[in-house]
C-alpha cells in the first residue's frame, strides 16, 4: 500500500530521485543522496516511521558531496556507514553518520581500500565487519570482495572460495541467519541482467551458487 507520509515543512520532503541510498536505525529510515537528472544530492532526511512523519536534518560536519549509487549501512542500531558512489566522479571515500544523524564523520581507513565504484552492496556481519561486494569501477563491473574491520578501522580482501558471483553492478545483498550474504541480480558492463543467487558462508568465507525452488523474478 501506499503511504502517507506527512512533513512540518515543504522541504522536508525528499523530491523525486532514484539511486539514493536507505537505511534503518530503530524507528527511523535515513536516506541520503540519490540523483535528479543531471544533480546529484547531498541530502540527508529522515522518516520517523511511527508516525511517518519527514524531516531534513542537516549533521554537524561535513556532508559527502552529492552522489548516487552509494551505500548506507546500518550498524548496531545506532550508526550508519556511507560508502562510494559516483557524483562528479566515483568516490571510494567512507564517512560514519552518528546517532540520529547528529554528525558526520569522514574516516580514514587503513588496508587495502576498494578502488572507487558505484552501485556495490555492504552488509553488516552483526560483529566487526562490514562486507562490500561488486560494483561499477573507473574499468568496468567488479566481483571484488573487501572486509572493513570497525574495531581496527582497517579494510581488508579476505580470500573466498567456491562459485564466486561474475563481476556484477546494482545487485542486492542482505545478512541471512548463520551468518551469510545472500546476492541476487544485478547487470554486467555490457549491460546483460542477472537473476541468479549466491551465498557466501561469511564464517569460512565460501560462495555457493543457490538453486532456489519455482520460478525466480526476471533478470
């Protein structure tokens, strides 16, 4: 069903975008980004879901630059991560959005950072790490895997095994019990559409093609 959502102020509402990024902490989404024909926003509101009521929040510190194709990733209920996505160029820079979108945070990880790309997918372990996959890069579509350690601030590429996913763009990604990533979808650089599935045990870090039962949705 369709929502209505209600605000104390016209521009308390985002305005139509597509490629913005969401997530959840408690009661409340957070949406930041996305793209309205040739701009790119660097917006940040909230949507109280209890009463469903828009606001714009403007954090102390300064804002990412206007970006789509980012991900937002939430992390113990209570922070959320912004990762890359492409603006005036594609960005790998990362930026900690603090408790009720409070502040903003740029961070300065150590390791091997992921090269700058657009349209992968993050998830958090429910533990210490934050998984990014995939991706548009500055070369192509990626099927990289990169680990961020929230303790030590230090990404890493752990090595997998297995039926590793084809390099893949858009695609989703979400945490399963018993510790897995699910991955569905997505497209390549030559513009083929995906409707397959992988699951990667993050436990032994092994990815395994899934055969799921009657008909998945179209690529």
């Amino acid at each position: 069903r369709s929502l209505a959502c209600c605000t104390t102020r016209p521009k308390d509402r985002p305005d139509k975008l597509h490629a913005a990024a969401m997530c959840a902490l408690g009661n409340t989404l957070w949406l930041f980004g996305g793209q309205q024909g040739r701009k790119h926003l660097r917006t940040l509101y909230s949507l109280n879901t209890e009463v469903l009521l828009w606001r714009l929040v403007t954090p102390a510190g300064a804002a990412p630059a206007g970006r789509e194709g980012h991900s937002l990733t939430a992390v113990d209920g209570n922070l959320a991560y912004l990762f890359g996505g492409q603006g005036k160029k594609l960005y790998n820079d990362f930026y900690l959005l603090r408790q009720n979108g409070s502040e903003w945070v740029e961070l300065k990880p150590t390791g091997r950072v992921p090269s700058p790309r657009a349209g992968h997918s993050m998830v958090w372990d429910g533990r210490d790490r934050l998984i990014c996959f995939g991706g548009t890069t500055a070369g192509s579509t990626d099927s990289s895997l990169y680990s961020y350690s929230l303790s030590r601030s230090e990404w890493s590429t752990p090595e997998t095994s297995g039926a590793v996913p084809s390099p893949r763009t858009h695609h989703s990604a979400v945490l399963l019990p018993s510790n897995r990533m699910l991955v569905f979808g997505g497209c390549n650089a030559q513009g083929v559409f995906f409707n397959d599935a992988y699951m990667l045990n993050l436990e032994n870090m092994h990815w395994s093609r899934v055969q799921p039962l009657n008909t998945p949705p179209p690529p």
